[in-house]
C-alpha cells in the first residue's frame, strides 16, 4: 500500500468442516484487529447458516464470503484476522500491511 490511512473493499473467504454433532444453525463472524488488539473498521457483518449433514455423511463443508466496504487501515503493521463460530475463535491468520521500498533515486514515502 503506496499511502496510509487506506480505504479499501475487500472479501473475507472461509471453507469450513462441520462434523455430525455439529448440525444446526452456526453464527459465523470474522474480526480483523491491529498489533495492540483494536478492531479495524467496520466489522465485517457476522453470517448465519444451517448446517445439514445428510445421513450417509460424517462431515460437510460451508463455504463464507463476506464483503467489506471501505475497510479502514490506518497504518502499516500486522494485523489478525480471526473467526468464530457461535462465539468460539475457532482461528486466526496473520494479515501483514506493507508500503512497498522505495525505488533507487526515489525518496521514501510519508507513513
């Protein structure tokens, strides 16, 4: 990223495994949070789904797309991306925000 702060719009994409026992209705939420655990705004909406697993099956798969407008990054850094299922952090991922080096004979940008 050339410029902070950003605003960009981007989608957050999940494939998730559900076991049997897990059937029913699943609240699916992702956070994004910077280095000192603040949320970036706006928070992703959280998603709802049924989960069926017809009887011949041990497991099924659900895929989540959730878009995000204008997602505001204030600066550099690392970030976190988590997700949660019925309120349990079920992961996390490193999201790592860099502005690119500067060119020869280019003077460094402001951030």
């Amino acid at each position: 990223v050339p410029l902070f702060p950003i605003s960009i719009n981007c989608c957050l994409v999940a494939k998730i495994r559900f076991r049997k026992i897990e059937e029913g209705i699943k609240e699916i939420k992702f956070t994004i949070i910077d280095s000192d655990g603040r949320p970036v705004h706006p928070l992703p909406p959280a998603q709802q789904i049924n989960i069926y697993i017809p009887a011949s099956s041990s497991s099924a798969s659900a895929a989540i797309v959730v878009g995000i407008p204008n997602l505001q990054i204030p600066k550099p850094g690392e970030y976190e991306i988590g997700l949660t299922v019925n309120g349990r952090q079920e992961m996390t991922v490193p999201l790592f925000v860099r502005q690119p080096p500067p060119q020869p004979g280019q003077e460094p940008l402001p951030g």
